[in-house]
C-alpha cells in the first residue's frame, strides 16, 4: 500500500539555524500539506499545497516557514530561523484531488531545537 | 469558528470490553468529519470519515462511527477492544469551502487492561 514517508526521523537543531523537513507524497495526490504537534498539544494545520502554489496557510505559518515541491517527488518545509517553540512533531500528508480532505500522513519528523 | 472537543483526555477498558470514544463539534453546516488513530512512535492513520449518506460508517480495525447531528457529536465505537487498540485517538472536522485543513481534537489516549 502506497504510503508518505518523511525524513529524517528525528532533527535537533540550534535555535537560529535553517531546518528542511523532507516528504514524499504518495505519487498520484495532487494535494500536500503540512501540520505540527507540539508535545502535548492539538494538531495544528500549517499549510497546504497545490498545483505549486499555496493553496491555504494558518496564522503559525509566517516569514520563516516556507514550502517548495523541488521535482516531481518531493514536498519539504523550511524553517528559516528555528526559535524554541518550533520544537515539535511535523506531519506531511497528502490527498487525491476530488478527496481533499481524505489526508494520509507521513510518520512525523521530530523536531527538536536547543 | 469550528472546533473539534475530545472531552476524555484518556480512557483505560478491558480487553475484551466495547469502547466509546467521545467526539463533539462545532461547525454551522454538516461538516466532514474524520477519526484517526496514532499509535506510539507512528503517524497518523485514517480509522474513517463521513462526508454524507449513512450516519453510521464502518472504518478499518472493526471500528465504527456515528454521525449525530442533532447532539453534533461523531463517537468512535468498537465492540471488543483488542491490546492492539492501545493508542491515541484523534477525531478531527473538514471545514468545506476552499478551507482544506482538518481542525483537530486534543486527543483521547485508549489504555488497554489486561
């Protein structure tokens, strides 16, 4: 069964430092999205994208967030300049076009800034 | 504005026993809605979703929901719990529009007795 996967795992990083979170949708979605889980706390929705444009972004998703799909595989999200708060569970997914909100997830990637 | 309430931070049952979990939304139309189950160490998986028709939906794992709009609740419910049901469970609510991000509940972590 297709699936999304995401790399690396797990990411520690210095506060001030870029980080990018890879995803590789299942191959025939159309649309991709990111969302986070800081410990303890609800999934929050990030970002979503389509068509090589953002589609739809959350109040969390600001200056320092971006997302590209570089070739026809990848999805990844840039964090300029991680601040402590950014330390959380990053989700990819992915949804066929027709079934937008049917959204498969990726494994996480932990993010962990010092 | 939608919101998705969980209102069990953490259920323990029997293996064996049936399983309710609670799920209360807050939407203006009929929204689609969804429950996902994250086991530890691993992402989200879809259980099921109901975007319209049957207000009872048949999902993976021997898992059902009803849709009940009249209490805007969507609980997840299994007739025997199996020690592999241990995880949490996450319902979360499709906005409709252009809106594609799923909003989430905080979460029910299912604890399995012996």
């Amino acid at each position: 069964e297709p699936e999304v996967t995401q790399t690396p795992s797990h990411q520690v990083t210095q506060m001030g430092q870029e980080v990018i979170l890879r995803c590789v949708p299942i191959s025939n979605h159309l649309y991709f999205y990111w969302y986070r889980q800081i410990l303890g706390q609800k999934v929050e929705f990030l970002v979503s994208f389509y068509n090589n444009e953002i589609s739809e972004k959350s109040e969390i998703f600001d200056d320092q967030f971006s997302v590209e799909r570089p070739d026809g595989s990848n999805f990844t999200l840039k964090i300029r300049s991680t601040k402590l708060e950014d330390s959380a569970m990053y989700f990819c997914a992915s949804s066929l076009q027709g079934a937008i909100y049917e959204q498969y997830f990726g494994p996480g990637t932990r993010l962990t800034v010092t | 504005a939608q919101s998705v309430t969980q209102p069990d931070i953490h259920i323990t049952v029997s293996e064996g026993a049936s399983l309710e979990l609670r799920c209360n939304y807050s939407y203006g139309a009929t929204p689609y809605l969804f429950w996902y189950v994250q086991s530890p160490g691993q992402g989200l998986q879809l259980l099921l979703k109901y975007f319209s028709g049957d207000t009872l939906v048949q999902g993976i794992k021997g898992f059902e929901a009803e849709f009940k709009r009249s209490q805007s609740s969507f609980n997840l419910r299994k007739p025997s719990v199996h020690w592999s049901d241990a995880a949490e469970y996450f319902c979360a609510v499709g906005a409709g529009d252009s809106n594609y991000q799923l909003i989430w509940g905080a979460g029910t972590k299912l604890i399995i007795k012996p």
